[in-house]
C-alpha cells in the first residue's frame, strides 16, 4: 500500500496495514466481532479514498460510545470547545455509518456476481474506504477549511471495520461503568430487557478494549471513560491534545465549568438534573 507523500497519512497507512491481511470479509459477520483480523482492500483504493476525503484536511475526529447513555453528548460538547474543531455539520448528530459496512460489503459481492471477471481486479471490501471517504467529504463540505470535523454515535457495532472504513480518521473509543449505563439504559427505555441490555454492554466493552489493545502509539486511537472524563475533563482535554496534535494552548479551559451535563435519565426530587452515581 502506498503510504502518500504526506506526514498526515503515513501512520494511519502503516497501521492499516497490521489490520489488513488479504482476508475476504463476509456480511453475515458477528457486529461485536473482537476478531480483528484483516480485510481486502487494494491500494489503490486506499489512495482514492484519501483524495476523497481531501489530503488538505486533517483526520477528522470520531467518538464511539460503548452504548446509547455512554456519554458522548457531554464529551462531544467537551472536545468541541476546541477552536480548531468543528462538530455535526448540517446537525448531524449521530453517524451510524459503521453499521453500513454490511450493506456495502454485500453490494460490493452483488457487483462481482453482476459480472464476474471484476473479483480479481478489485480487493473484496475496496467500496469500505471509498463510501467512507465520499462520505467525509460531504460532512467537510459543511465546514469551514482548515477545521477538524467531529461526529459521534453511541455505538461500537462493527468497530472491526472502522480502519478500513475510516482508514485516515482519528478514533475516541468512550466507555462507561456498566451499572450505571444499564441503569440510566432501562429507566430511559423501559421496554429494553435488563438481560439483553447487560449483554450489549458486555460485548461492546469487549470489543472496544481489545480494539484499543491493538492499536499502536501512531494509530491514534484514545481510550476514554466517561467517569475520568467527568471528574477530571482538563485531564481528558491535554490527553486528547496530545494524542491528536492539537494546539492545547489555545483550549479555552476556564469554558469547561460552564458546559451543561445533557441527556441524564435521573432526576431530583426538586426536578434538576443530576450526574450523581447510580448505586447499583
């Protein structure tokens, strides 16, 4: 794979290249997989798909919670206050688009059938960086040059996928304690099993902590529990500015004590909203 004339792209090839094994990737594959192994994707897609997103724009910035009420709300509005940060154009708040990787596998597998003398041109899941690309293309389209994009979802559903899909983005992988997430989950969705949901979690945490093993010091990928970055958010503020070069001199920090807690399921009795622990 070529690695680019471009600093920017050099570590996030590299480390694509530990995760790609000329592997042919199947739709029917578990979501919450903690097999990591590698995907088919020829470098010239690879090459394509960083032309897409655009070689003037820095690696956008993609905050994965462990499950919906992980936190991503607060930590998103947290990583936004960066100046050099531009979060959800065109108010798009959540970005299932790992979730896809299915459905463009299977088109792409439809496409060889259609006429099979492709296969043997192309890498098995080529379409996962282009579709990838385009789309970060659009999101850049709705900020201004020179921003670093920010989107979110509170999901770790197809993570496996995420360095083929997002192979030049950088990554925050956002966990929660499991009693209160499961807590907060069922008193928000009352129809949700308790068992089912313990379940999500489990898996998803797995599968994020064995992601987050994996990766080496330039994958830029960050670890981060809500709970840490709750109690000490200027911690988690430097720790993200020195894990993704961005200038911390310029994070306005005295702004933090002012960010508003949002989307808590618990409330007081005199009606505020609270962040307290939930006793298990």
């Amino acid at each position: 794979m070529s690695q680019g004339g471009s600093p920017l792209f050099r570590g996030p090839v590299n480390s694509l290249r530990r995760f790609l094994r000329e592997r042919v990737c199947g739709r029917g594959s578990d979501p919450f997989a903690t097999d990591l192994g590698g995907i088919d994707i020829r470098p010239q897609a690879l090459d394509t798909a960083r032309g897409l997103r655009g070689t003037d724009r820095d690696g956008a910035i993609v905050l994965l919670g462990v499950m919906p009420r992980s936190g991503t709300v607060y930590t998103g509005e947290l990583i936004r206050l960066h100046p050099q940060v531009h979060a959800y154009p065109y108010d798009l708040w959540e970005i299932p688009f790992l979730e896809l990787t299915g459905d463009l596998i299977a088109a792409q597998e439809k496409f060889f059938k259609l006429y099979r003398f492709n296969r043997d041109k192309m890498g098995q899941c080529d379409m996962l960086p282009l579709f990838g690309a385009a789309f970060l293309a659009y999101l850049h389209s709705g900020i201004p040059t020179g921003k670093t994009l920010l989107i979110k979802n509170p999901d770790m559903a197809y993570l496996r996928y995420f360095p083929a899909v997002f192979p030049y983005e950088r990554l925050v992988l956002l966990l929660r304690d499991g009693r209160d997430l499961v807590h907060s989950t069922v008193k928000t969705w009352p129809e949700k099993s308790f068992a089912q949901t313990c379940r999500l979690w489990q898996r998803s945490t797995r599968l994020a902590l064995e992601y987050a093993q994996r990766c080496g010091p330039g994958d830029r990928c960050l670890l981060a529990k809500y709970e840490d970055v709750v109690a000490d958010p200027r911690g988690f503020v430097r720790t993200l500015c020195t894990t993704f070069g961005l200038n911390e001199n310029s994070f306005p920090f005295e702004a933090i004590d002012t960010l508003p807690m949002r989307g808590s399921s618990s409330l007081k009795k005199d009606g505020k909203v609270s962040w307290d622990p939930v006793e298990p």
